[in-house]
C-alpha cells in the first residue's frame, strides 16, 4: 500500500530515511513505515548516499572499523612514545638499587649516583623498542633525516649495538 501518486518527498522524509538506514531497518521495513513504495525509498536513498546493499553495507562497516582502529593505534603510540620518554630520563639520573641477601638474609638499599652501564643500555633499549614501536603504529609523515638521527643517537648510546 503506497502512497498516492505524485506525493512529493519532503525533508521529513529523507530524515526519516536516513534515521530508519542508520538503525539497521531494511528498504521494505522504512517503506511499510514511511507510506511509500520501495522504489521511492530506494531513490530517496541513492540521494543521500545511503545503499541497502549488503555489500556497501560492509563495506561502510569495515571502514568504520578501519577508523576505530587507526585510531587506537595512534593514541597506542602515544603512550609508546611516553614510555620511551620516561625511561630516557632516568639514564642519567639517581637510581636505587636494592639487595637482599648475606648471611643474614637481609634486606639493603642504595642509590648510585646514575645507572650502572649495564643498566643504562637496559634503558636504552627499553626507550629504541618504544620508539620503534610507537613510529611503526603511527609513521611520521615527512622527516626521515630525523628518523635516522634519532636512530644512530640511540644506537651510539647503546654502545653500537
């Protein structure tokens, strides 16, 4: 049961579709409820870029998804970068080691006046890895003179390795 003949479309109308479209309602279920045929809700459809084919459908879905993830990866490789920023602080400053142990089993802390060498290339890597990570999750656009900059400080703070 359509409507008559010559009912123009109104505002109301393609709002109403694109409502129902984003709500998951099929062509017949808008059309049933809108008072038109499936045709005109077809067309008012193709207007707004809308399809009720299954395909665009997952396809608009995917790339959703793509977004969300692209997303997430980005702000990933924030805190990726924060650890590598946090850790590169401490390669030069205090550091506390502790013991426990003796003959009398007992517990014993002291601070060095920064890592020992050993330590500070454990930091070291702990800041490339992050770095690395965080540059694979979210590329920089431009700079790759930087990059490499970056890289062979790093490798020179490790010692080369």
């Amino acid at each position: 049961m359509g409507a008559p003949k010559g009912k123009r479309v109104t505002d109301a109308d393609r709002e109403a579709v694109r409502r129902m479209h984003a709500e998951g309602k099929g062509r017949n279920d808008i059309a049933t409820a809108l008072g038109r045929s499936g045709r005109t809700i077809s067309e008012i459809a193709k207007s707004l870029g809308l399809s009720f084919a299954r395909a665009a459908q997952v396809r608009q879905a995917t790339e959703i998804r793509q977004a969300d993830l692209a997303d997430r990866r980005a702000a990933l490789a924030q805190r990726l970068q924060e650890v590598a920023e946090r850790e590169l602080e401490k390669v030069n400053k205090p550091h506390v080691y502790f013991d426990w142990g003796g003959k009398d089993h007992d517990f014993d802390t002291y601070e060095a006046p920064e890592p020992t060498p050993s330590d500070k290339r454990a930091l070291l890597g702990v800041v490339a890895t992050a770095v690395d990570r965080s540059l694979k999750l979210a590329p920089p656009e431009q700079d790759a003179e930087g990059l490499a900059a970056v890289d062979a400080w790093l490798k020179g703070m490790m010692g080369g390795s």
